[in-house]
C-alpha cells in the first residue's frame, strides 16, 4: 500500500487520484468512477469530489492501494 501524503485536512477524490499520478485528467477519474473501479474505505465510490482524510484507503482497479497520510505537525 502506497502512502500519499496530503498537506491539508482533507483532499477530494478528484484531486485525489490526480496528486496521485493515477489519472492525468478529470475526466480520467470521472470513468473510473462511472465503471465502479475505485473504492474507497471497502465501499464502492460513486462521488467524484467526495472528501478523503488521513487514514482513508482508496483503491483503483482492483490493483493500486493508496492511503491518505498527513504527517503535518501544524494541523
């Protein structure tokens, strides 16, 4: 599982996947979505900008597993 660092309280899944290097483009996520390829916390994710916080787990496409960390002191 690959840890994303984010550096503010929550991030959406659009930025997300993007921060990421998983899509290039909006619209690259919005199929994602749309063919129920990501999941985020075990649960099917059909929101393209739902909010994601540190200690979320998201995984695309059966394959790729990311986890949301802030390891910012300040917040």
């Amino acid at each position: 599982m690959e840890k994303i660092q984010i550096t503010t309280e929550y991030i959406n899944l659009m930025q997300f996947l993007k921060h990421a290097n998983i899509v290039m483009s909006g619209g690259e996520v919005k199929m994602l979505v749309d063919q129920a390829m990501v999941v985020v916390n075990g649960e099917i994710e059909t929101r393209y900008r739902r909010k994601l916080y540190p200690g979320d787990i998201v995984i695309v496409d059966d394959q790729i597993e990311l986890v949301v960390v802030n390891d910012n002191k300040e917040n």
